[in-house]
C-alpha cells in the first residue's frame, strides 16, 4: 500500500467512525479528469462493510484533498479553509436558526463527513451523489430556463438565511466571516486564472469589431471605462457593501448538480450545489450574475425578468418562513440597484466561463498550471466552437450593455 493510499483510508477511517462499523472494504474509483475545474486532488471511494448489528451498508464518498503543488498552496490552502469553513461553521448557523422557527434544513449541498485542518493537509470527505442520482448538466449546452429557475431558487434560499442570520443574530454571522479573506480576488485577480480572464475579455473585443458591433463595442468600452476584466472584478469586491451575504462564488455548470423524477431529464427534482471554495461576503448579484450569464444563450437572457423575480420569490418566501421582511431585508427595488452595480462581475468573468464551458475535455485548462497557455485554449474554442462561442459571449455582452428595468 502506498504512502499516498495511506492516507486516504485513514480519511476514510475518520470520517466514518461515527458510522459503528465492525468492518469494511474500501474500492477506489479514479478521480476528476481534466476540464473539472478543482484545484487540489479528488478521489472517490465506494466503501462496502457491515454495521455493529451485522447489516450490510454501503457509502459512496468524494475525498477533497489539498494536493501538493508548491506554487499553488496559497490558494489552495485559502481554498479549502474557506469550504471548511462554510461546512463547519456557516452552514450549522443556518440550521440552527431554521431549527428555531421549525423549518426544514437546507439540504441543496451534499453531506460533508469529515473537514480536516493541519498545519499541512487539508482534507473534505463529502458524499458522492452521483450515487443518489444527480447528474451534471452537459457543460455545453445553454441550460434550460426550467434548470436555471431550479438553481435560482435555490440560491434565493442560501442568500436568505445570511440576510435572515443577520437580521435575527445580527452579531454571529459577522463574527463567522470577519477573518475571511477574498478567494475569489486570490483566484479570479491575483493567480495566473487572472490573466485567462483578461485574455478572454480581449477576445470578446475582437470578436465585437470584427463582427461590425461597433455601438455595442462603444458602449461596452464607455460602461467598463475601458479597464480590464480583472479590474473590474478586483473593484467590485472591494466596495463595501450594505446587504451582504455569503455567496458561493463560482455558480457555473460543474458545480451543480441535478437529479430527476423520471428519464426525460427535462425538469429537474432537487438540485446540489458543490464546491463552496470561493465563497466569500459579498452581493448576492455576485452569485446571480456569475450563474445566470455563465449558463445562458440570448434566448434564455430574454426571460431575465421572469428569472429574477423566481429567484427573489425564493428569497422572500425563505425570509418569511423566519419571520423576516423581505421589504425591510432585500427589497426587489434592493435586487435591481445591485443588479446595476454589480453584474459587471458576471459580465467579466462571462468570456472565460464559456470557453471554460466549449473547450473539449483533452485540451481544457488545468488550474493546477502556473504555465498553462490560455491563448491556445482560446484559440482551439474558436477553431471547434467559434459560432456557439462567440453567440454566447456577444449576447451576454449585450444584455450587461443594454439591461434596462421598467
């Protein structure tokens, strides 16, 4: 046995102790390929043993580990704390405070096992639900408005309990995130993924003059003042911001997961969301404009109003359960100021995201890489997927230039 294998099954040991199991036979099942978008090392585990009572049981696992790249332990390491955090601290919050007005506990991640901090290791063990049936929604393809009111809905019910936590225990949620620092400014501005995101931008540029779009380029030049992506971002996270929550901060297609009722896989059932290692205290439009301009073509960007307003029900309807005032909270007027102040973030990181989302799985972008030639990824979309990537990326522009609200 490995070093390496080792220490897996001593997480798998830990994390199950509180199981009862008499004994157990673990099957390792391979990892994240490449395109995943993880940094750090996953593995998945399938563990098949017997209970103190002798009744055969079986647990399915994700063992999130920090991995070992030099270059990349700061983030890495931030990373992970910032998971653990929201599992170990964040989440038993919102419950605790659902558990007090009788509701049902949020339940839209997966169950977390064991979260692990040492002065050099840094381990989550999750439960895989691949093994309860949710399926990752195929990376390249615009999601459906039924999958995108799904996750919204969603989202609308993590936003709230910040809102509701602060609003009930105005003191906790700011004792939780006082020490937080900004992953996604440590990830999206100041790492090498920085410059793909400013490479992206400056494609999308160009695909603007030579498509002749030259009012929308003018506008989109005067509305970003002609800053680069990454300044953009870095400027949004730093503004201080009244009507904080915590955000998940990378809502795109890999880290949501569906499961269905039957095999159409028209209408989603439940959704998961995975992988909370940027998280952070911001805007909910963070989390909204990120997801909304990630997943959509122009066709389902001409529903925006109808999109917002599902995620703001659930919002609303969350807040009400705790006996909050959604008026005196996050007003909807609340949602569109925001809208208008923010949404340059999902708009920026928009370029990257997709062809994030095109790319083919043997060419696609390893975070782990200092090194990794982003241009040519750019280059390699446009030669296989230049119609869908460019449609994708001028309507999003178009929406972030021209949105208006009545």
């Amino acid at each position: 046995m490995s070093s390496a294998e080792a220490k897996l099954r001593n997480l798998v040991e830990k994390a199950l102790f509180s199981e009862n199991l008499e004994k157990y036979e673990l099957k390792f099942c391979g990892g994240t390929e490449k395109g995943e978008g993880y940094i750090g090392d996953i593995t998945f585990v399938d563990v098949l043993g017997e209970n103190r009572h002798g009744s055969k049981v079986e647990y399915s696992l994700v063992l999130k580990t920090g991995g070992q790249n030099k270059t990349l332990r700061p983030i890495v390491r931030l990373g992970f704390e910032r998971e653990i955090h929201v599992y170990s601290k964040i989440l038993p919050a919102f419950w605790n405070l659902q558990d007090e007005h009788l509701m049902k506990r949020f339940q839209s991640i997966p169950r977390c096992y064991l979260t692990m901090l040492s002065d050099h290791n840094e381990a989550l063990v999750l439960e895989n639900i691949k093994s309860l049936g949710f399926k990752l929604y195929d990376r390249k393809q615009v999601m459906t408005l039924d999958h995108i009111q799904a996750v919204l809905k969603v989202l609308g019910q993590w936003h709230a309990l910040s809102f509701a936590l602060k609003e009930k225990k105005p003191l906790l949620l700011e004792q939780l995130t006082c020490n937080w620092k900004c992953t996604a400014a440590a990830i999206f501005v100041n790492s090498h993924v920085g410059e793909w995101i400013n490479l992206a931008q400056k494609y999308l540029i160009q695909t603007l003059e030579v498509q002749e779009e030259l009012e929308l380029l003018h506008k989109y030049k005067e509305k970003t003042r002609n800053q680069t992506a990454t300044d953009i971002i870095k400027s949004i996270l730093s503004i201080e911001k009244h009507q904080v929550v915590v955000t998940h901060g990378d809502c795109w297609n890999n880290n949501l997961m569906f499961k269905y009722q039957d095999f159409s896989l028209n209408v989603p059932s439940e959704v998961k969301i995975l992988d909370f290692q940027i998280a952070s205290i911001s805007s909910p439009v963070i989390d909204l404009s990120y997801f909304i301009y990630a997943v959509s073509s122009e066709e389902q960007l001409q529903h925006f109003p109808q999109l917002l307003k599902t995620y703001y029900e659930a919002l609303s309807a969350c807040l009400q359960e705790i006996e909050c005032v959604p008026d005196q909270i996050f007003s909807y007027s609340d949602l569109i100021r925001h809208w208008q102040n923010f949404s340059a973030y999902g708009a920026m990181v928009n370029p990257m995201v997709v062809c994030d989302n095109l790319v083919d799985k043997d060419d696609a972008v390893s975070y782990t890489n200092n090194n990794e030639n982003y241009e040519t990824i750019i280059q390699t979309v446009d030669q296989k997927q230049k119609k869908l990537f460019t449609s994708r990326i001028v309507a999003v522009a178009k929406h972030f230039v021209h949105c208006e609200f009545q």
